[in-house]
C-alpha cells in the first residue's frame, strides 16, 4: 500500500539535481560532486544543459551578485561560470574564490575565444573554454578537474523512498524521486509552467520549506521532472529538514 504525504502550496529546497546512471549500489555517494553553475539564464546553459543529468548535485545562480550570497554559504567542489554575466566578468568569481576556497575548482565559459580573457583565467587557476562550448569538451574537463581535485570532499546521500510518497505542490501531486538534505527531486504531472518559488507544508510535520526549482524538463512519458534547491538559511527549518530527510524510509 502506498504511502502519501500531502503538502501545502509554495515549496522550497536545495537538491542533486541528477538522474542514477546505473551506478553500482554504494558508488554513488563517492562519485557526486557540488558543482555551482553561474549563467544570466538556466535554459540556455551549455553547463546546466549537461549536467542535469549527471549524478552530481547541482546548484545554479542567475548572474553574478547571486553567485556571491551563494558562495557565503556553500563550498561546491567546482564553479562554472560564463565570462559575461551582464555588467560582470566571471572571472571575478574565481579571483574572490581563491582564498575563501582554496579547493574549488573553476571552469569560464565564453560565447567567442578572448585571448586576453584565456591569459587572465590561466593565471588565476582556471579552465577557459572560448568559442562554441561542446558537450564533450565541457565534460571532459569536468572529469579532469574533479580528478585532479581528488574527487569531492563532501556529499549529501540521496533518498529514493522504498514506498510511493507524493506531495501536492501547486494544487498537483508530485512523487519523490529522490530526497537529501539539499533538496528533492519530483516527478509532476504535465503543465504548462513551474511556480517560480514554492513552499511545502507537511501535515503532522513542524515547519514550513520555501524553495524555488533549479531546472525542469518534460520526460518520455510527459511528465515534468523537476529539481528543486534549498533557500532555507534559518539553521532551525534546516534543522527540521533534515529531521524530515531522516525520517523517510528508502534507499541510497
């Protein structure tokens, strides 16, 4: 018999952001990595495009200044920024990064080769990537990286709940597919579009969960797969997220 929690409209949380890629059981908290992807938009990002599907826990920031309250509160294994972020320059992530996050490794996309721009990357520790980014160029630098960094140095487990659990988010049920301390990952029905910010009220649960949905895409079926990311920076409903995470029954 299924098991279903319902939940009140206006959702928020911080998750991996990846579909399993058939990884053996017990690989995959070893293998995700916190990547921080920076881009004025998500649907048009070669990194975000990539990613979504990748195992590893992905974060998006829509532009410079949102990259800097982000980086005040996590430390992801590898930033990939666009050179051109509006009125900023990328580049000036990485510069502010270096001795906040020593570790972190970095990636500048640009729409055209700057020779200038490349020489300033290089010398400041980061991969450039001019001209036409390529899912094969961009992924192999991925690895590199991530290689070289020894892989990453912290991760939050994901849960894939052993009974159905759905929520009801924005008067529509959606089934978990998988659940961390970062976030969640929901599978909704077909729609023509996703709240931008939503919060999730679980009955006979203390707390209310404010957060928005970092990408989205229809699947093979029509459905809307949907990752959503933490906003909560109150340690007391992160702490009773947390409490929640735990409390599901289900698998890594």
């Amino acid at each position: 018999m299924r098991e279903f929690l319902q939940l009140g409209f206006d959702f928020s949380i911080g998750t991996s952001l990846a579909r399993r890629q058939g990884k053996p059981r017990g690989s995959q908290t070893r293998s995700m990595a916190q990547i921080l992807v920076v881009a004025m938009r998500a649907d048009t990002s070669p990194a975000m495009m990539l990613l979504r599907d990748s195992g590893h826990e992905v974060l998006f920031s829509p532009g410079f200044e949102p990259a800097i309250r982000k980086l005040d509160q996590v430390s992801p294994d590898l930033l990939i920024s666009d050179v051109r972020l509006g009125g900023f320059n990328g580049l000036h992530l990485v510069i502010r990064s270096q001795s906040t996050r020593p570790k972190m490794r970095s990636i500048l996309l640009d729409r055209v080769h700057d020779p200038v721009v490349a020489q300033d990357a290089e010398r400041h520790g980061a991969t450039y990537i001019g001209g036409t980014v390529t899912q094969q160029a961009l992924s192999e630098q991925i690895a590199k990286l991530l290689n070289e960094a020894g892989g990453p140095q912290r991760r939050w487990p994901r849960k894939q709940p052993l009974k159905g659990l759905v929520f009801h988010v924005a008067r529509r049920s959606a089934r978990v597919i998988d659940i961390s301390y970062g976030g969640i990952r929901l599978e909704l029905p077909p729609a023509e579009t996703i709240p931008a910010k939503f919060r999730m009220a679980i009955p006979g649960f203390e707390g209310v969960f404010r957060a928005k949905p970092v990408w989205s895409r229809y699947t093979s079926v029509g459905s809307i797969s949907c990752g959503a990311e933490l906003l909560e920076a109150n340690p007391q409903i992160v702490a009773q997220w947390r409490q929640l995470v735990d409390s599901i029954h289900g698998g890594a």
